[in-house]
C-alpha cells in the first residue's frame, strides 16, 4: 500500500504542507485556549459567617457543570451569609442552591466601585438544586452576597460557586476545546520526533528498525536536557528550549530538512505507528471524557475510575511549574522530595514551554496531562515491535496491538499519567532493540543503554525488570555481545549519573521508595536504605518471612474472576479496583491466551521457527523472573499490587498472549478479542453513566470514538495489497 505522502516531494508541496501545518496549529491553539476552560470562576475570595466546609466538587443535574459546593449554616441568631469575589465583568454567571427552609433568601450582586447594586429575592427552596441567574455586571468585577435566615438552628444551605452559563462554557464547547488541546499537544510532540528523527537518524537510508520508538527516546533526551538547563536557571531554560524550537522550525523549512521529514513520513514503519497510538489514544480520551469534562484533566484522570487516586499524576507537573517559575523543587509536596520521583515526564512537559507562553495560564493542566497522556502512549510503539520481533508484519503487529488496547490497565494507566507505563515502554523498547541488533553495530547497543535509562528514570519500578533483564542480556554472549553489553552499560551509567548525583547532594536522601518497598518503611525518616534493610529483616522471623512470600504470590492472582464473564453492569467499583490492583486478574480475556503459549511454542519450535521459539521462552522467563523478584523482595504481605511493581511483565504477557492465539489460529484471537472487547465496553463505556447531558455525549465523543477506531483499522492494513516487508 503506497503511503499517502509519498508525492509531496517537490518545493510547492513542500511549502504548501508547512503552511497547512501551521495553519493547523493555529486553529488548534485558538480552540484551545477559547474552549478549554473550566466552568467556574478563577481565582475566588470565599467569606461566611459560619461555614462547615466545602464538600467534594459535585456536578450540579440541572445545567451539568461541576463546582466546589459549601455547607453553610446559621448562627444562633437565625441568619447566614456568605459572599464570593472577584467576578468577572460582562459574564453570565449563575448559582445554584439547595436548602430545607421556610424562608426567602436574598442575594447582593455589587460591582467593585459599588456604583452597580442589585438585589435578589428567592423564594423558599426544596432540597434539589434551583438555578439563580446574577445579573451582567457592566462596570468591572464584583462579588455576590448570599443571605438567608432560619427558624430551625440546623438548617443548612448548600451553595456553588458561580459558575459561567454562556455557550463558550458549555459542556460541548468544552468538549471540543480539550480534544484541540490534545491535539496539540500532539502535534508538538509528532513535529518534534520528526525533526529530531529526520536530522539524526534518517531510517529510510541508514536501515534503522523502530523508528518512533527511537523517535520517543529523543523527545526524552531533549526533555532531560531540557530538565537540568531549567534547573540551572529559568532564562538558560528558556534559551534552551527557544534555541531548540527555531532549530526545529529551520530544518524543516530548508529544503534538505523537509525532504528528509517527508521521506521519513513515506517510511510505513513512521507513519502507520503514529496512526495506531494516535487512534487509540483518541478512543481513551474518548473514553475519560464520556462521564464529564468540566473539571481539570488531572482531576477527572485521579476519579473518573477509581475516586480520590493521589496526585502521582500531578507531581510532574508540579516539579515542572517550579522550575519555570525559578522556584526551588526541593520538598516538592507534602513530605516528598523532589528526588524521590524522577524527573523525565517533567523534563517533557517543559519542551512545552512556547505554547505555554501563548496560550492562558488556565491550559498549563491540561497541556500537561495531554503530554503525559500522549507520553504514556508509548506502550503502542514498543508492543508492535515485540510482535514484529516475533515473525509478523507490521501491519499485522498494529492488528494486534488495536485488539490489545482494550484492556483496563492500559487504560487506567495511560489516563493517568504517572510514568510507568511509560517507563515499561522504554524497557521494553530496549529489549527489542537489544534482540534485534546486529553484534558488531555499535550504535544499536548504545540505544538500548539509553533507553534502559530512560525507563528508570520515569519510573523506578521498572528496577524489577531491569534486575531481571541483567543476567539474560550476560547469559550465553559471545566476545562481540560483551562489547556491546559494556558499551550499552557505559551509555546507561552516563545518562543516569547527573539524577543520581542530584538525589545525593541536591536533595538527599533520594531513597524513600526503595526504603517504602524493600523494608516496609513508609513515613519518612533519617536512617539509609542499608539501615532500614537491617532493621526491617533482624525484626522479621523466618516463618513471618515466608508467609509475607506466600501473601504477595497470592496477590497476583487474586479478584472476582467471575466478572470477566459478567456483561452486565453491576459492581462497576470492584471490577475497577481488581483491574487496578491483580496482576493476572487485570489482563482479562488474556489469560486464555497464556494458557495457549506452551502450544504455540512447541509449533514454533516444530516449524524449525527457533528464533521465535527462543524470543518467546526470553519473554516467559524474564516474565517468570520478574515476578519472582517482584514476590521476594516487596517486604510488606499483599504489596504485589500492580502499581507497586513494573508493568513490563504486563506488556509482555498481554503481547505474547495475542501472538500466540493469532499463531495457533486467527479465529481464536477473534474469539478472544471479542470477549475482551465486550467487557472493556460494558465496564468503562456503559457501566459509568455519563454526567453530561446524552445528547451532548453523543454528538461529540461517540463519533470520536469510532474514528479513531477507523484511525487504527487504516494503520494496521488488513487488506493486502502488496507484499509485506
């Protein structure tokens, strides 16, 4: 199949593509910044004359827009006031309120010079919420008092914040506003692994395997990059990442630079895997905004599944606000370091840096989850070069990958984005890398050492899989593969060594998650890892040793295993926490297909097929050892939960589990695919009801949904026109 770029070599085409580039960009900005909003106002001085508190944000039936929502009560003299501040100016606001009382209330609508007063009378409320329109305050900002008096001591008042009722603020406008942001983000990160791929690599010329892949290592490299000029100082930052961005645009408006990015996009390997994560991406993103949208990214990724989910997703960000603001990272949140969590999602975000200077501040969450939305995504690339590391093609491979993609965990964790999902993507990545490499190209051994690298420093739960992976990588090398392994560990340590020198001078200690997992350590405290080790095994008999073992392999396999062949709706909590927490209960309908590998590597080994044979007996072993390292060394009973560990051991069983059946025979992987498929759909489609109104829902995300589908249909190619490579 001749790929669609294939005639837009000559200057016209050419200019005519850079041009449509930023015209696109252009309007995905404009919808970004004037869609992606939050429904409610900024930036809110809250008085009361006796306020409970704010209870969790509610989504208001009635008009479907999420806000903050106060308890107020009484004093004892039988009145309540409570007043918000800093409204806009010219903006249709309103609030709604729900009480028991007998009594009107009053509200005060001033404008700040006090030249504007108006006053509302609302009539006794029931218990559901009633609507109060505020009159258009003409001259500047005011504030909205609200004032009510009780017979009854307990009576209470529940109250929202104000909130936008024009149609730029609407659920739908929203809608469209965060998918743009999406979409830039995107875009950003497409131009830039064009750029750098086209610039260093040119794959089509140089025979390189896995392009994206690649091309992901080098928006990590420039991120970590970007990372520590930050750190040293915001403006050498700013130049940092300017110097990069003009760089980018000149080299692919030279003649030289857009030939090459345009061949690059001719080579099928580039653009197919681009169309298949963009695709599925868009079907999770689809799927995180069908319940609703008006609160922040960050917000609906930690509750739309599993409510009250910590803010691991945020921590990036976080890390990222202060070095652009030149603020020190150090005790960075609550009682955490900022050298307990590694810096390379944040190094990405700030690549982000020229849209965050032309767009609003308000877009700062939402551009960041969307690049570690997008940045977790990963997993697309790295999973269709394990499969094409196992005999097939690769529009076959990205086949797979679209049937894989519903499975839970994968959407969980790419919808929330802390970074280990991304961390087992470079893992995995690099294993392939590894296994394919020629043993005398020098440059693919490097490779894979910045890649292993890169993955810990995501996420340093992926130090399972790495420890496993050491002796496989030694097992059996001959002279040539000793080499390369010293060059790969070499190129490893010289990345890792300036992370590893900030946790210890910087902002020692560094070790709080390896004292959390290894001994059981979990608030903070003085002693060293070394310390805490003695401590925890001189305490700890061996019989409680032992049964700690037995409770952690437990764990792997525990949850309701008959909710997989449950297609109805109920108990949408517990199916949530077992796709969550159990390792071999969170693959599903995939299970089935682990049962078929001893079959298929016995055809494999049949056929005389003994690469394939030995690739999938590397998987089941580093699998195998993982887990085993996984179960011993985790200190606490029950800790083997699947986000205290690596998901490498994930993607690789959920990988070979599809080849297998796809080898055995295309009607099993069909067979299976739907099964998995219908539970995906019952239980993170239609089990959540949508909090948006039904018509909103479908207008805008259902069709989304099904061309992003039609996205990775198109990318896998099932209809053979030509010749597989």
């Amino acid at each position: 199949m001749q790929s669609p770029f294939a005639n837009l070599l000559h200057r016209r085409a050419r200019f005519g593509l850079f041009l449509l580039i930023a015209a696109g960009g252009t309007i995905l900005g404009l919808l970004s910044r004037g869609l992606d909003r939050p429904a409610t106002t900024a930036h809110l001085s809250v008085e009361a004359s006796d306020e409970i508190g704010q209870v969790d944000s509610q989504m208001l039936p009635g008009p479907g827009v999420l806000t903050r929502v106060w308890l107020v009560k009484p004093h004892p003299a039988g009145s309540a006031r409570i007043s918000f501040g800093a409204l806009p100016a010219q903006a249709a606001l309103a609030v709604a309120l729900a009480a028991r009382t007998m009594n009107p209330m009053h509200l005060t609508v001033t404008a700040a010079d006090h030249t504007v007063s108006r006053q509302i009378e609302v009539p006794p409320l029931a218990a559901r919420w009633q609507v109060v329109a505020l009159p258009v305050l003409t001259p500047g900002p005011g504030k909205v008092v609200i004032e009510f008096g009780a017979t009854n001591p307990t009576e209470t008042i529940r109250v929202t914040e104000p909130f936008f009722t024009d149609g730029a603020h609407s659920s739908s406008a929203r809608i469209v506003g965060r998918l743009a942001t999406a979409l830039l983000a995107l875009t950003w990160l497409v131009l830039l692994a064009t750029a750098a791929v086209s610039f260093w690599l040119q794959p089509a010329e140089c025979g390189l395997t896995q392009p994206v892949f690649r091309g992901y290592c080098l928006i990590a490299g420039t991120g970590y990059l970007a990372f520590w000029s930050y750190l040293a100082s915001p403006r050498l930052g700013d130049a940092y990442v300017g110097l990069l961005t003009v760089g980018l645009l000149i080299w692919l408006g030279s003649a030289r630079g857009a030939t090459a990015a345009l061949a690059l996009w001719r080579d099928e390997r580039w653009w197919r895997v681009w169309l298949a994560a963009a695709g599925v991406g868009l079907v999770y993103f689809s799927l995180l905004h069908l319940r609703e949208c008006d609160a922040a990214w960050s917000w609906m990724a930690a509750n739309r599944y599993r409510p009250g989910l910590p803010a691991d997703n945020e921590i990036p960000q976080m890390f990222a606000r202060r070095l652009l603001e030149g603020q020190s990272p150090r005790h960075l949140i609550g009682d955490w370091l900022s050298s307990d969590r590694p810096p390379m999602q944040t190094g990405v975000i700030l690549l982000l840096d020229p849209l965050l200077r032309l767009t609003d501040g308000h877009l700062f969450d939402s551009l960041c989850q969307a690049t570690g939305f997008w940045f977790q995504l990963l997993w697309v690339p790295a999973l269709a070069g394990l499969l094409q590391s196992l005999g097939l093609p690769l529009r076959r491979a990205l086949a797979l990958v679209a049937c894989i993609a519903a499975t839970a965990v994968l959407l969980m964790n790419t919808q929330f984005v802390w970074p280990k999902l991304a961390a087992a993507g470079f893992v995995l990545g690099a294993w392939v890398l590894w296994h394919d490499a020629a043993p005398r190209r020098c440059v693919d051994w490097g490779w894979t050492g910045g890649a292993l690298a890169l993955g810990f420093l995501c996420h340093g739960g992926v130090a399972f899989s790495l420890l496993a992976l050491g002796p496989m990588m030694i097992w059996g090398g001959d002279r040539t593969r000793w080499c390369g392994l010293a060059r790969c560990a070499l190129v490893a340590a010289c990345i890792y060594a300036p992370w590893w020198a900030y946790q210890h001078f910087y902002e020692p200690p560094g070790n709080r998650l390896l004292k959390w997992y290894l001994a059981g350590v979990i608030p903070p405290d003085g002693r060293s890892t070394a310390e805490a080790l003695y401590d925890a095994y001189h305490t700890t008999s061996m019989p409680i040793f032992l049964e700690g073992r037995r409770a952690n392999l437990q764990a792997l396999i525990t949850g309701n295993w008959r909710d997989l062949a449950d297609f109805s709706t109920r108990n949408p909590d517990q199916r949530f926490n077992d796709d969550f927490f159990a390792f071999f209960r969170s693959l599903g309908w995939w299970n089935l297909g682990l049962v078929a590998l001893p079959f298929a590597w016995w055809r494999a080994r049949r056929h005389g097929n003994r690469i394939q044979a030995n690739l999938l007996g590397s998987i089941l072993g580093w699998s195998a050892a993982t887990l085993a390292l996984w179960v011993l060394l985790l200190f606490q009973p029950y800790s083997t939960v699947i986000h205290q560990g690596s998901y490498v051991p994930i993607l690789l069983l959920v990988g070979a589990s599809a080849w297998s059946l796809y080898t055995l025979h295309p009607t099993m992987l069909a067979v299976v695919s739907a099964y998995a498929g219908a539970y995906f759909a019952v239980a993170y489609a239609w089990a959540m009801p949508a909090a948006l109104p039904t018509a909103v829902a479908a207008a805008a995300l259902i069709p989304l949904a099904i061309g992003s589908m039609a996205m990775i249909v198109a990318a896998a190619g099932w209809r053979r026109r030509q010749i597989e490579p």
